[in-house]
C-alpha cells in the first residue's frame, strides 16, 4: 500500500515501527516488503534501501509470514533494461536480506524477459511468481494470458500473479482467467492484485476468489481505497459472508497499523501523495492508465495548460480549462493506444504511452500533427528493443519509422544489454567503496548508479530535506501561518545547539575551497564536534552535539560572532536512521601537522562527506 500511494515510502525506523503491528493483525500471510520503486525512493531521500530492507524482513520471517518484492524482469528496479549479470545479482542480494518471493512482471508480457529471472530466482533460492499484466482490450483475451501463464508455468514459475495496475480488467474475465489456470495447473499458487482506480477490484476479487484464488492482496487505511487497493476489513467481510473461510483481524492491531501509518503520512509521506491518488475515478475506464499516474499526469498536464492557452489567445480562439484538455489527453491515449499494439499499461510503457498522447494533444492544439515528439525510448518500445508488443504497430508509426532511419527487431531484448558488473567493480574500488554485505552496495551502485553516487555523498538527504522543508512552508502559508509562525513550529521538533562560550563561530578551515558553514542534512554522531568557539584569550572552545542526526538549520554562519547561551544550529534526534559511513567522529580542525583542510573530512577522514 505503501509503494501505491505516493513518491516516498517510510524510512527504515518507522518501517521496523510498523511491522510488529502488522504481524500482529494475524491476517496476512505474505506482505510486500520491497523491490518495484522502493530501494531507488530510499535512495532519493538518502537512506540506505538495503538496510531498510533487511529492517523491514526480518520480524515477518522471524514471525513466519512470507515477504515478497516487486521486479520489473529486464528492467530488474528501475525504468530501463539492465545487464543479466546485474540481474542475477538482485535475488542474491535479496534473498539474503530476507525476501521470499519475487513478483516478476514485463510491461510487454513477454516472457522473453520474464523467464531469465525465474531462472536467477530460483538459483538464488527464492519463489519465482511469474506475472500476467492484466488490461481489456481486443488482443488481452483469457486464451491470451491463460497460454502466457502455462508459458511462465512451464519455464518454473511456481505461483502466478495477475497484476491489475490500472483495476480495469473485468471481474468475470479475471474469474475466467484464474478458472482457467487452475483446471490446468491446479496446485499453483494465484495470487490476485487489483487497484481500485475506476472501482472493479472488489467485484474482480470475489470472482477470483469463487474461481480458486489462493490470495488476495489488500491495505490498510489510510492508504487504502482511491487508486490503491480495497481495505482488508472489507474483503474479509465480503469473503466471510460469501462463504469463505478467512481469518480473523485483530482490530486493536489494525488501528495500530492505521494510526502509525496516519503519523508517517503526516510526518512526510502525505507532502508527496497527491490527493487524487486517494480518489476513485471513472475516467480511466477508457484510457486505462493506472491511477498511480494521476499525480505525476495532472502535473504534465498543468506543465502544457498555459502554453496551450497562450497560444489560443495569440489567434483569438476560446481557451481550454484543465478538465478538458485531462479528457482530450484521455482520449489521444484511446486512440493511439491501438496503434503501439496494445503495450499493457504498466510501468514503464504506461509512461511512454501517456508521453507520446501528451506531445500529440500539445502539438495538434498548437495546428501540428500528431507523433512528432516521441522520444527514444518510446521508440524502443515501438520498435522491439524491449520485447514484444501484444498487437501490431500501425502502419503509419512503421512508415515513419522507415522515414528516420529506425528499424523493427525482433532479437531477444537481454543481447542489446551485455554483463556490466565488471565496470560496476572498478568503480568501487576505484572509490575506496566496500562491496557490503552479500554485495549489496555493488547492487545498488550497478541498479541505481546517479542516485546511489548521491546518497554516498549526501546531496540525495539534503535536496530531500530542502524540498521537504518548501512543501511544509507552503502548506503552513496556505493555512495562513506566517514565517515566522513556520519557524517556530519546525524548530520546536529539533535539538537547539547553544554556544558553551562566547566569540567568533569556525565551523570549518579550507583554505583550498574557502571555510564555510555545513549545509542541511550533513550528519554527525552524538558526542562529536561540530564547530569550535574563539574566545579572545585565543584558545577554541570545542561545541559537540548532544544529539546524533542532521543538520536542520544553522542559525551562526561561518565566522559570526555568538555570545554564550546563543542558539548557532538545530539538528534532528535521528542517529539510527543514518547510514554508518555518514557518522563521523573526532573533534579536531587541523591534522596533527597543522596542515588545514575541511572540518568534515577531519570528523571522518575515509568518507570526506564534504559540502
């Protein structure tokens, strides 16, 4: 539920808060702890996702509930092909931090890209679930996934998914799908997950359920319902009154659960979540987009709205409102839909259909044509390089391909990405980077190379905290809170650092690159030094922080000068959640040989954290 609802998802202290909860809710028999966007998002907030993951799995394991992630086959955690050797690397990696199952599923269906990974699965000594990406259109039959799930099935998928993303497969048809399945693989496991989106899931449920369904996958609120998925209470009940036998909710667990959940939201997640991820909405019926995608969607939309109607003005025509130009983009993804050959909506393909919609209503509503503007990796989808579409191509998408040069292929997508991890090694080492434990800092460089480079060096948890910081100021503005209101309010949940003396502040000597103050987000351990106090009389009088965590706000520039009691920074009480080559320690702003150099590459020589 977490993965659905927004940008973020919980770091990894207020993940180890919840699972107990959970596990005592005595419900579930798996819960889905990681993969899909979660370790890049981690990253983005300049965590660790691979602590975060082993903090997460290991209290279901302990309590006998199975985990399991999300992966995207070819494109393993992220949004493009990846290296097989990268590949294989990823259910090493996350079998030993605790994950059970793996839900493997391709944008395209083909299983091209889904068998190597049921292979690597199944060496690393993980569950390979092999995925049915399910949509409704004239080529998305129930023959059609029922001969892809014997496909999967027969290369060694042992359970099979059918992953409604967008909630509009059709409750009989997702009966049928897993009526069919069963009669001819009746010992595995089926495992059904629907959003709610355009509101079929619940119907589609029970109808999977009198099919044969093994499991059913639900949330909890406040993160249920909307674009999410149906809340547990309901399902159960609905099961419970239609027959089946279902297992208690522990209900002063499930509050729990609601009422830790409510806090993250509040604490962060909710200044990412945008508020019509929690509506339901009819619209996409017709398009079949996934409700995941309104939030970033309306925000395109909002992007091209003014240009759009700058334009209509300079010729004199009527100007177009916001809900309009949604149902003409919903529309233009109607019509060219067909044209791509039906790519099941789903990341990533659901992007690029969505980008190319976008770029032809922006286009015809300046006087242009349509496809104009579609990049290069739309056309790696269009062409073949990431597999096979389910329908054919338009004629005219393959007359202008033809026309800039670009030619259709049907080779296996894994041959246009060689093994890489070698050139991941060099890197490392080159970097004086310790491979970590079962190579998983190998994996995550190799996975996520620019968002790893910047959590190593702490710009990913300093533009997290600065951009956090702007939203909660403008939500506090839209209140009617003023500044210095905002101020007040965020420094009351931070630790006040208080000069012990009086005179001039040195956070730091660089005489290369110039003293400065640290900037926010740069993390120090309790009991080491911050910055140093001059006096008059000449000696330093060392400030430490009470505290370990973050720099929050730094109220003493480099060079002020403070009296004693005067507040020179805040900083947040958070030593746990920070990774353990960002706590420095030491106290000293010269090497023993008096040659000058940053105040944090004194702290902590081997990591040179920097500004």
């Amino acid at each position: 539920m977490f993965q659905s609802s927004g940008k973020y998802q919980p770091l990894a202290h207020q993940l180890e808060r919840v699972a107990p909860a959970i596990i005592d809710m005595d419900c579930f028999s798996r819960v889905e702890t990681n993969g899909g966007a979660f370790e890049q998002v981690q990253l983005l907030a300049g965590e660790n996702p691979n602590q975060a993951v082993r903090t997460f799995t290991k209290p279901f394991r302990e309590a006998g509930i199975k985990t399991h992630m999300l992966d995207r086959a070819l494109n393993a955690l992220r949004m493009y092909p990846c290296p097989s050797d990268v590949r294989r690397l990823m259910y090493k990696v996350k079998h030993a931090q605790g994950v059970d199952i793996t839900r493997i599923f391709d944008g395209l269906n083909d299983p091209r890209n889904v068998i190597p990974s049921i292979r690597y699965a199944k060496e690393a000594g993980m569950t390979p679930q092999g995925t049915l990406c399910i949509t409704h259109s004239p080529v998305h039959t129930v023959d059609y996934y029922a001969t892809l799930a014997d496909t999967l099935i027969e290369a060694g998928a042992e359970e099979i998914c059918l992953k409604d993303m967008a909630g509009i497969g059709r409750p009989t048809v997702i009966g049928q799908i897993v009526r069919r399945i069963k009669e001819a693989h009746p010992d595995i496991v089926i495992e059904y997950h629907g959003h709610i989106g355009p509101g079929f899931s619940v119907a589609s449920m029970l109808e999977a359920a009198r099919a044969g369904v093994d499991i059913l996958d639900t949330a909890v609120e406040p993160l249920s319902w909307g674009k999410i998925h149906p809340d547990v209470i309901t399902i159960r009940e609905m099961l419970r009154a239609d027959g089946f036998e279902v297992p208690e909710i522990n209900m002063k667990a499930y509050m729990q659960v609601r009422t830790l959940t409510q806090e993250f939201v509040d604490d962060f997640l909710g200044y990412y979540i945008n508020e019509q991820n929690l509506q339901c909405s009819s619209l996409l019926i017709g398009c079949g987009l996934p409700g995941g995608m309104m939030g970033s969607m309306m925000s395109d939309l909002q992007g091209i709205h003014e240009a759009i109607n700058m334009f209509h003005r300079q010729k004199g025509e009527p100007e177009i409102s916001i809900d309009d130009l949604m149902v003409k983009l919903f529309d233009e993804v109607a019509h060219i839909w067909p044209k791509l050959g039906y790519p099941p909506l789903v990341t990533p393909y659901s992007q690029y259909t969505k980008n190319i919609a976008l770029m032809n209503v922006f286009n015809m509503e300046r006087g242009g044509e349509r496809w104009q503007a579609i990049d290069e990796k739309a056309w790696g989808m269009i062409l073949g390089k990431n597999g096979r579409v389910p329908g054919p191509v338009a004629e005219e998408l393959r007359t202008l391909a033809e026309e800039k040069g670009l030619a259709f292929t049907d080779a296996d997508p894994q041959t246009n990405y060689p093994d890489d991890l070698d050139r991941f090694r060099r890197m490392m080492d080159e970097e004086g980077w310790d491979y970590g434990e079962d190579d998983e800092e190998l994996f995550e460089l190799a996975m996520h190379e620019p968002q790893y480079r910047d959590y190593r060096s702490g710009v990913a948890k300093e533009r997290f905290l600065e951009d956090l910081e702007q939203k909660r100021a403008e939500r506090a503005a839209l209140r009617g809170t003023t500044p210095e209101e905002v101020r007040a309010l965020k420094r009351a949940a931070w630790t006040a650092v208080t000069a012990p003396a009086s005179g001039q502040i040195l956070w730091e000597i660089n005489l290369e690159e110039g003293s400065a103050a640290p900037q926010v987000g740069t993390a120090y351990r309790r009991g080491s030094c911050l910055c140093e106090i001059c006096p008059s009389g000449g000696y330093r009088e060392p400030v430490t922080a009470l505290v370990g965590g973050r720099i929050r706000e730094v109220v003493a520039d480099q060079g002020a000068m403070v009296r004693k009691g005067d507040v020179i920074c805040y900083m947040d009480d958070d030593e746990e959640s920070l990774p353990a080559e960002e706590k420095p320690v030491g106290s000293a702003l010269h090497r023993p040989e008096e040659q000058p150099y940053s105040h944090r590459e004194v702290l902590n020589p081997s990591t040179r954290m920097g500004r």
